[in-house]
C-alpha cells in the first residue's frame, strides 16, 4: 500500500513537474557555467555542447585583472577590459548602504504601526501597502530630475538616495510580526520606566533577529541585481556597479564582437553571492515569510 502511494500517477506527475522547473530555472545557470570555462576560441563551435572540450579558467583570471591585455588577447579575447574589483567594491558598497538604512528606518516605521496609536495610522499604513502596486519605473523621470538638480549625478548618494528609506513590502512584512510579540513584554517594560525608544532597541529588535535578517537578505539580492538607475545616475567607471560594469564590458567589441567567455567568467562570479544566500538562508526565508503572511 505505501509503494502504491510512492509511485501514484499524482505524485510522479508532481514530482516530474518539479523536475522539469528545475532543468528550466538551472539551464541558464549552466549555460553561463559552461561559457566561462569555454577557451573563447571555441565560444561558437561548441556552443551546442553539454560540456567544454578544453575547460579553462584563464577567463576568470582576465576578468579579475590578472592576466595583461596582451595575454587576453592571446588567449583569444576580444581586448574589451573591466576594472572588476572596482566595481564590486561599488557594489557592495552600494548594497550594504541601502539595506542598513532600510532595514533600520522600515523596522521603525513597523513598529510605531503596530504598536503607537495615532490619527491616521490605518490610512498611512493602507498607503504603504498600496506602494507595492506602483511600477517603479513610474517613479524613475521624477528621481532622476531631482538628483540632477541636487548635483548628485555621478555619486554614490545620487545611487542610494531613492533606495535608503523604506519599501512597502518591507514595513508591511515587519510590522506584522511585531504583531505577533506578546504586549505583556512592552507592558512590563513601560512599568519599569522605559520609553518605546528602549522598549524597541532593547525588546522588540532583539526578538526580531530572523525577520530583520529576511528583510535584510531580500533587499541585498534585489540591490546587488540593480541595473537600471545605477546605469542612469552614474556614467562615470569609477561609479559603476557591477551590473552596470557587466553592461560596458558586453559594448566593448575592439575586434567586432562582443568578448562572450569573458562576460560570463565576470557574470558567474557576480551571481554567486545571490546562490550562496539562498542555499544557506532559503528555508529561513521562505518560513519567515510564511509566518508574517499567515499573521
């Protein structure tokens, strides 16, 4: 009887289903994988190959600046050349600025909705949810206008200023956890003397460790991802982050096509703090957001 459960029609269609999501989700990883360890000689003539003849991780090494121009091109690159380290200084600069302002200024907003009692609380926080429904691509002509008056064009303010206060998911995905925190912890802690400032540092914060580091993660992913207003805000090299980086590195064709084993070499390096996040914090953050939704 529990073989018969194993292997029923519904679960091997399930799980054939998973599969074959699966292969669709991995097979462009792989394709990036299998490019970068191609020898670029042979970036065409084994393109419909499952793996490369000759693997090699010489294009690791170009893009990293360990090999000079010259030897690149020996190898058979196109001459196109990325300050990589540069820009993934910008970009965990620029990623770790936007989560530790929105982390803090979201957890604070959340809070004082769920807890402090005020006129119009219900209407503020209605429009913060309403938020996640507006396009950001909306709001892209209007920031960009007022940072090139504020003369933030070309720095690393101008990247993070639409970015650093708080997003509506992150406020809503908060503030219904600290729903779920007893009020008799806050009570006790108002007998005593303290303010909602020391209740919140010293109480809440310390009992939010697991949202605060699913906010946190979740924020980290889709700024290391960002592309298009670092792409618009900051032209200049010593600005760029790496998705824009990867962009100028993709334009530059010297000998007339652009240097395609090079570029993912430098994509599979800049995807692999993203993989590695969620194969150690995935199940955490599914949980997490379980929790807070089922609130």
């Amino acid at each position: 009887m529990s073989n018969h459960r194993l292997l029923s029609p519904g679960r091997i269609l399930a799980w054939a289903g998973l599969l074959a999501m699966l292969a669709i989700t991995l097979t462009p990883l792989w394709m990036v994988v299998k490019t970068a360890l191609m020898q670029p000689t042979n970036v065409y003539t084994e393109s419909t190959q499952l793996l490369p003849s000759d693997p090699t991780l010489g294009n690791f090494q170009r893009v990293l600046g360990f090999m000079t121009q010259a030897e690149s091109e020996a190898m058979g690159g196109s001459g196109a050349e990325i300050n990589f380290l540069r820009a993934l200084g910008n970009s965990l600069l620029f990623t770790t600025i936007i989560v530790v302002l929105q982390v803090g200024c979201a957890s604070m907003a959340a809070y004082a909705f769920a807890r402090l009692r005020f006129p119009g609380r219900n209407t503020l926080f209605g429009l913060f949810v309403g938020s996640m429904m507006v396009p950001s691509v909306v709001t892209f002509i209007p920031n960009f206008i007022l940072i090139k008056d504020l003369g933030l064009l070309n720095t690393m303010t101008g990247m993070v200023a639409p970015f650093c206060l708080m997003q509506g998911f992150s406020v809503f995905f908060l503030r219904q956890f600290f729903l779920s925190i007893p009020r008799d912890l806050e009570e006790a802690a108002l007998l005593d003397g303290a303010s909602f400032l020391y209740i919140f540092t010293r109480v809440v914060m310390p009992l939010s460790i697991t949202p605060l580091a699913t906010i946190a993660m979740l924020t980290g992913i889709n700024m290391w991802n960002e592309f298009f207003w670092p792409f618009l805000v900051a032209k200049d090299e010593m600005q760029q982050v790496l998705p824009v980086a990867l962009q100028s590195f993709k334009s530059q064709t010297p000998q007339g096509q652009p240097d395609w084993t090079g570029l993912m070499a430098a994509t599979a390096i800049t995807v692999l703090p993203t993989i590695l996040l969620l194969v150690v914090f995935g199940r955490r953050v599914v949980e997490s957001v379980q929790f807070s939704g089922g609130k």
